[in-house]
C-alpha cells in the first residue's frame, strides 16, 4: 500500500458525460499526475499538478483537465466522454523540493467505462 | 520524442530461477531517470526499482537488479531467485528532469512453480 487513495473504484458513463475522478496524494507529497492505461498498454501521462498549477502535459486534448487543492489531493476531470475514455485511470504523487521530484507512488486507479 | 520499448510481450521463468527482462529508450537528454514498475492482477502499481541516469553503479533492491549501460540506452532487469508472488506485468519509465514520465509497452511475466 503506497497511501495514496483514488475514488470512486469502478465508474461507467455514457458517451457525451462528463466524469470527476479523485486523488488523494501520500502524506507529504505535494505533487499529482495522473495517467491513462488503456486495457493491455503501459500508462500514458495526462498532466502533473504541483502547487495548485498545471505542471506539464501529455498529448490529451483541452476535455481533460484538472485540479490540485491547498491539501494536495487532487481531481481529474473529463468532458464529452468518447468511447475510446475507458480505462484505467492512475494518480501518482511525489515529493518535489528545490526542483527535484522524488519517485512517484502511485493509487489503485478508477476503471472508467465509457457505453 | 523519447520512446520506451520493452521487446518481450510475455516471459516465463520456473521458480527459483533467474530471468531477465529487455528495456531499452530513447533520448536525447543526459540527465533522466529509469524505473521499473510491476503491476499485478490488483492494477496497483509498484515500484520495483530506481537508477540515476548520472550514477554508473547499476541500482539492486534485494532480489532485483539492473543493468545500466547509458551509452546503448538499455536498462534491463534481473530478477533473481524467482518467487510466485513476482507475477506481474513489468513496466519500464523514462523520466525527465520535467518530470514527464514515458511507460513502455510492458512485459507479462509468469513463474512456473
């Protein structure tokens, strides 16, 4: 267990929804990034949050997008879900300090379902 | 653009035994670093190992060890004296200093008790 939480677990939305996924980052942590697996593929990288800003992004369209509170836990929304949204959704934190991050941890992830 | 490929979708070792897995990447960056992520049938994700780009000394956590050659951009893994429990998908992570982290593709592993 790397204490870092995701909810909700399991989540099936029609096409056009819009979805919140949640993340709650390891005590001490103060950075997020969240990533998408599709079913049989690696994960790949949407965006990092560090200090409530978006910190760099992957190639995801404008739909996907995100928060990170005061507490550091954070949220990832998406809009005009697509059939091609559903998988496996991870959060990941991190340590940064003076610049550097430490390894990432990362959640159990959300499985989203797109109909 | 950097690029993770790991060349084995699927590998078997008897239990016991030694097996390694294939990583190699692609990048123009002199600072980075690699990791190797298991992910077993929970979907949790959990990091195995961790190497420095800028450290020559090849990274060991107990059973597991890499071999680092940064002049050929491999980064393989050894997992020795193999346990049921190491089934999983492995996964190799490119990370730069900006923090963008690339997976490779992932390889299957099984052990035959």
């Amino acid at each position: 267990e790397t204490g870092v939480t995701q909810s909700p677990t399991h989540l099936i939305k029609t096409r056009g929804q819009q979805v919140t996924l949640r993340c709650s980052s390891q005590s001490g942590h103060n950075t997020v990034s969240w990533y998408q697996q599709a079913l049989g593929q690696g994960p790949q990288f949407i965006f990092q949050y560090y200090r409530e800003e978006e910190n760099g992004r992957g190639n995801f369209p404008p739909r996907f997008s995100g928060l990170q509170f005061p507490n550091y836990s954070s949220e990832l929304n998406v809009n005009a879900l697509e059939l091609d949204d559903s998988a496996l959704y991870l959060c990941a934190s991190s340590l940064k300090l003076a610049g550097v991050t430490d390894t990432q941890y990362f959640g159990p992830g959300t499985r989203l379902t797109v109909l | 653009a950097q690029t993770v490929t790991q060349s084995q979708p699927e590998m078997s070792v008897q239990e016991a035994e030694t097996v390694t897995l294939s990583c190699t990447y692609d990048t123009s960056e002199s600072d980075y670093y690699l990791f190797w992520y298991k992910q077993p049938p929970s979907r949790q994700m959990i990091l195995v190992i961790r190497q420095e780009a800028y450290k020559q000394q090849n990274a060991t956590e107990n059973r597991f060890s890499v071999n680092f050659q940064k002049a050929a951009k491999s980064f393989s893994l050894k997992i020795s004296d193999s346990q049921l429990g190491d089934a999983a998908m492995y996964f190799c992570a490119y990370r730069d200093l900006y923090d963008k982290v690339i997976f490779g593709p992932g390889t299957s592993l099984s052990v035959i008790p």
